[in-house]
C-alpha cells in the first residue's frame, strides 16, 4: 500500500560506474518529481515529468538522464558516478504540475546513494 | 542564491509548550508555502500549507502565519508533542511549473 516506493533505499557503488534508482507512485498522481538532499540538507529539485513529458530539467549535469515509461514510474538513471553524486535522493509525485497546490508532494522514503 | 531560508537549525522545546519554526523568503512571485516534516530514514511529509491570499491557516494542533510584507512565515505548534520531534522544511512554489524550493530544515527537539 505504500504511495511512492522507490528502490533500492541504500546504493553503495565505485566511481566510474552506473546506477539507476526506480520510483513508482500508486496514487494516480499526474506529475513527479526527482529531488537531491546534499550533504547542507538542502533539498534541490532535479527533474519533473507530467504524464510522461520532461516539465523541469534544472542544471543537473548531463550524467543524469529520468526515464518516465508511464505517469506512474520515474527512474533516474546515473553514468560516470562521481564522489560529489554522494546524496539522498528523493522521487515525489503530485496531484497536477502545479505543485500539488495546497496539496503537496507525496515523496519516496529515499535513496542513499554513496559513491566511493 | 537560496530563496527560502530558515535561519534556525535547530529548536529545543519542552512538552507541552509551544514551538514556533520560522521561515524567510526572497521571491515575491510564490503563490503557495508548504510545511514538511521529516523522520530520520523517511521522505519529507506534508504538513499544513498557505495560499498567500492568506495570512492564516490552522490545522489541528499546527498554525502557519505568513506575513507577506516582511517576507517570513511561521509554524506554530501547540501543545508541542515528543512525536513532533523530526526536521520541519519549508517549502514555496511560485506560478504553474509544479516546482517546490526547499529552506535548509530545521531540526525541532521537544522534550518529556
């Protein structure tokens, strides 16, 4: 019954190599969402799909490429993992593209991804 | 250049009393201001949220005031409850472009 379940929760991988996280929402939710928590704890938006179309594409660098194969699933996929990729990585999803308005994001319990 | 911010990493308050987390933004242009709460190993969940046609909005045992003209925003929480400890982010969206800009979190303790 969980909303938005991503996997895996903890990635422990070498530099140089490629991971990809999966996010799927059950809530019938229109939009999601890619965040970054860094090491300051700020959360910083990456990517948004609504109904499979890219809406927000923020400076990410180009190693990080989201798949959206349907309204419900996101997946990042990462290449070339770097030490600074080290982060959480949150999937959200929302009502509509304008933010959930009033409503909120619904977000993922996170990924932990170490890079070492 | 952080258009939401929240000053106070962190807030002790004793059970029973209240907790008032704060807030400020930059932007003008935010139409929606959000609350989470977030438990160590867990996404962020939402808590309570302004319009700002708003200067008011109270669910339960949580109040958020926005003062637009000062830029800054509160939650309020009374009775504070030891379960209410977690990390509280504010959070603004400006337009229709389903962006959320996150403040930095802080970390509320309230003691027994």
């Amino acid at each position: 019954d969980t909303a938005v379940s991503q996997t895996p929760k903890y990635l422990v991988t070498q530099m140089g190599n490629d991971k990809s996280i999966k996010c799927e929402q059950n809530l019938g939710h229109d939009t999601m969402y890619w965040y970054k928590q860094d090491s300051k704890k700020f959360l910083k938006i990456m990517f948004s799909y609504n109904n499979k179309e890219l809406i927000i594409n923020e400076t990410v660098p180009n190693r990080f490429s989201p798949k959206s194969p349907d309204k419900a699933h996101l997946n990042l996929h990462i290449n070339s993992l770097e030490l600074g990729d080290s982060a959480v990585y949150f999937c959200a999803s929302s009502l509509d593209r304008g933010d959930g308005l009033g409503y909120g994001y619904t977000f993922g319990s996170g990924t932990r991804l170490t890079v070492v | 250049d952080q258009q939401v911010k929240q000053n106070s990493p962190s807030l002790s308050v004793q059970e029973g009393r209240i907790s008032i987390l704060n807030c400020d933004y930059t932007n003008s242009m935010f139409d929606y201001f959000l609350w989470y709460k977030k438990y160590p190993a867990e996404g962020p969940t939402f808590l309570i949220s302004i319009s700002s046609i708003k200067d008011k909005n109270e669910d339960g045992r949580f109040t958020v005031f926005l003062n637009k003209s000062a830029k800054h925003l509160s939650l309020h929480i009374v009775p504070s409850q030891p379960g209410d400890s977690a990390v509280y982010f504010c959070a603004a969206s400006g337009g229709n472009t389903g962006k959320l800009i996150f403040g930095q979190g802080t970390t509320l303790q309230v003691k027994p």
